[in-house]
C-alpha cells in the first residue's frame, strides 16, 4: 500500500461524514471516498462535476 492510499478514507453512507444533503437521494453514491481533511465535509461546500462529452443542453445551462 502507498502512503497515499494510507491517507485515503472511505466514507460509507451510514457514516456521521457523509453529506446530509446527499442522505435520500436517489442516485447519490454509497460510498465517497477523500484526501485530506474529512473534518471540512461537515463545513460549506462546493462539488466540480466534469464529463469527457458534455451535453449541448448542459454546456447551455451551464453558459447561463
């Protein structure tokens, strides 16, 4: 194992970590996994999504 791979952290569902605003949704994953400081989860946060081939819908929604 890495020493990287000995920083990862898995976080399950069930877990105090994961995002309350994901807890129900349909397609929220089961399991996240982190680097770093887990603590700022619990804090205000932002997510960065990206895709090899966007929709032109998507490219539009996101222009506006």
């Amino acid at each position: 194992m890495t020493k990287l791979e000995e920083q990862l952290v898995s976080i399950a569902e069930s877990s105090p970590l994961y995002p309350k605003e994901w807890r129900g949704l349909p397609d929220a994953p089961k399991t996240l996994y982190a680097f770093g400081n887990t603590e700022l989860l619990k804090t205000r946060k932002f997510t960065i999504v990206g895709s090899r081939k966007t929709p032109a819908n998507a490219l539009k929604l996101g222009a506006q």
